[in-house]
C-alpha cells in the first residue's frame, strides 16, 4: 500500500491512497462491519470515513479500531446526524450536532477525531448557517483542545470550497471526483466546468490542503457501460488511478457495504498499471478539456526518459503559485530541456495534448 503525506500534518499522519467510506454498511451485522475494518487495516487500509452510515456503524467500528487505534484516522462530519431510528440525516442546529459529535466519540471509544468535517457545505447558505450558529467556532474550539486533531469540509460546489480555503483553516478537503463529473458528464453533483474543477485542484496542493475523495465510482455508474456517460464500462481500479492523479488527493475513499465490497478493492494495491489505465476516456472528453493533460503518463514510455505527467503537473502548479513545485521541478534530473522533439507522446496522447512542443513552453517557464 502506498501512503501520502498531510501536508499541514505531522510525519505520522500518512494516508493509504485506498480509503474506506462507511456510508453504505449499515444493513450488513455487526460482526460483519468489525470484519471489514479489522481487515482493512490488515491489508493497509488507515483512512476512514464515517459520514452517512447508520447509527449501529460506530460500535462495531469502534471495537474494531479499540486496540489499534493510532494505526487509524477518520473523518467525522459535523452536520451529519441520526434519528431515533438511528438512520442518517443533517443538520445545521449547533445543540444537534453538538450532542451527535460527543456520542460519536463516546461510542466510538476515543477521545479525539482525526479530522472535524464541515458537512456537506454545497451553497452559500450553507457556510453562511455554519458560521451564523457556531459551528465552525466549535470545531476551531476542539480543534485547540485537541478533540480534533485537523479541520476539513466536504463540498460538491467548486465556488463555495474557494470560499471556505479563502479563510485558511482547512486542512483537507472532501470533494467528489471522477472523470465524469470532471468531463462534465456527471450529474447534479458534478459541478463546475472543466476547467473551474482542475483550478480548485491545483489550489489544493498549492496551498497544502489535502483531498480525501468521494464518489470515485459517480455512485456505480461508470461501472457499468449501460448506466456510464462515456458508453463504456470502467473498473473500480481505473477510477481509483484517475482520482489519486489529480493535484492534492491524498485518499480515495470508496463506499462498501460489505466483505464483497471490500475484497473488490483491496487488490488494488498490487494493481498493473495497465490494470489502473484510464487513457481509454480520452475517446469521449468534451472539447473543452481537450488539449489538458491529465497526468495519466499514457505518453509512457519517453525515449528521453522525461516524466511527462509530472512535470506537466509541477508546471500547473507553479502557474497557480505554488513556489514548492518549482523546487520540486528543479531538483529533476531529467527535464522538459530535455525533450528531443520526436513526436512520440504526441501520437499516444488520448486528451489530445502536443507534448512535445508542451515541453518547450515548460521548459521556457522554468528557466526564469
């Protein structure tokens, strides 16, 4: 398994890339939810989270996390809350949410969570009610007691999540991401163009702001060519690969209900990359986002050695002023410089990019 870094963290705070969200487990048993998170932890899997699952979730997890918790992080949403039957809602009424997130913790036998989320924060309204009633106060509150060991939010809305990184408390963002709502195929949830999107991204990473993604799989649609916007069927492990590509992700975090869910996904780890290739979706982009490399490496392999998808990342990223991305690009041994002009990732680029004369404006950016 690999693991990435929070970069407003410490060295201990290291993400599995493949992460579990718990939103769809509440009809399996109790035995069954210890048996999913006590074997995803064995093979790698630290990165949970909790927003969306029943009531009767928290126990089990909690008895599956009991002995090992500091192998462990999750997310608990502030806004996300249960009935008396115990099923999920949200809400924007501090006692509320106040009382859920003390029970939450309580059930779950810790005294902190990993990460205090803003709940689904879509429109303005939204934050306007969060701040307007205390909330964030209150997260910034166990934030300082150490009740909360990081501050994040979850969104859909590319506008709002600015408004929120504006104000520079965030250190993660959930957001959903996948190549439909990216190529804007997707649905009501997949909002904002192409490009607005990749912006909010590359903001991300610039500022030091993680990304923990939600619905990797455009709810099961792109599983399946019948219901997928493109036509085409693609794999789990496919749309994993395209989310962990884009700037700042840190954890793709897919729902399971159960052990078939689960055993789906845990291979992932030893996946080919020809396993993970998602370059077949260049066939149905819009026109809009032709031309954009998405760093999916199909260019592979440069006969000059350059790191193609890298470097055009890095060069993103240092457009949106990240200055540690021109360190970074500095540091390489091999460069846009070096680009011979041959042609080849031109002719195997499915997003329809001229690579080769890319690594001239590159490499032109990067000798200022």
């Amino acid at each position: 398994m690999e693991y990435r870094k929070l970069p407003h963290g410490n060295i201990d705070e290291q993400f599995s890339i493949l992460g579990l969200g718990m939103g769809g487990i509440q009809g399996s048993s109790d035995e069954e939810i210890e048996r999913v998170v006590r074997t995803a932890i064995d093979n790698g899997i630290n990165f949970f989270d909790l927003c969306g699952g029943g009531k009767n979730v928290y126990e089990p997890f909690g008895k599956a996390i009991a002995n090992q918790r500091n192998k462990v992080f999750f997310q608990l949403h502030f806004g996300a809350v249960y009935n008396k039957n115990g099923d999920y809602g949200w809400s924007r009424d501090f006692k509320e949410i106040r009382e859920t997130v003390e029970w939450e913790l309580k059930t779950l036998g810790t005294d902190y969570s990993d990460f205090g989320f803003l709940h689904c924060v879509d429109e303005d309204n939204d934050f306007d009610k969060l701040q307007a009633n205390g909330i964030v106060d209150y997260v910034k509150e166990l934030k300082a007691a150490g009740k909360v060991r990081h501050i994040g939010f979850s969104s859909h809305t590319p506008s709002v999540a600015n408004r929120i990184l504006d104000m520079r408390f965030a250190d993660m963002m959930m957001f959903s991401i996948n190549p439909a709502y990216d190529m804007e195929k997707g649905d009501e949830y997949g909002i904002g163009s192409v490009s607005e999107r990749a912006e909010l991204f590359r903001r991300c990473q610039s500022e030091g702001v993680g990304i923990s993604v939600m619905k990797p799989f455009h709810g099961g649609k792109l599983l399946d060519k019948r219901t997928s916007p493109f036509g085409r069927a693609m794999t789990r492990y496919q749309c994993i690969q395209y989310a962990l590509d884009r700037p700042g992700v840190l954890s793709v975090v897919p729902g399971v209900r159960n052990m078939v869910d689960l055993n789906d996904l845990i291979g992932f780890a030893d996946a080919s990359s020809a396993e993970r290739d998602y370059s077949a979706i260049g066939q149905f982009i819009p026109t809009s986002a032709k031309g954009n490399c998405v760093y999916c490496n199909h260019c592979q392999p440069c006969p000059a050695g350059i790191d193609i998808g890298l470097i055009n990342k890095y060069y993103d990223l240092a457009l949106a002023g990240d200055a540690m991305a021109e360190n970074h690009y500095e540091k390489l041994t091999v460069s846009a410089s070096d680009c011979t002009g041959c042609g080849h990732c031109d002719k195997r680029c499915p997003f329809g990019v001229l690579q080769s004369a890319k690594m001239k404006e590159i490499a032109h950016r990067f000798s200022k």
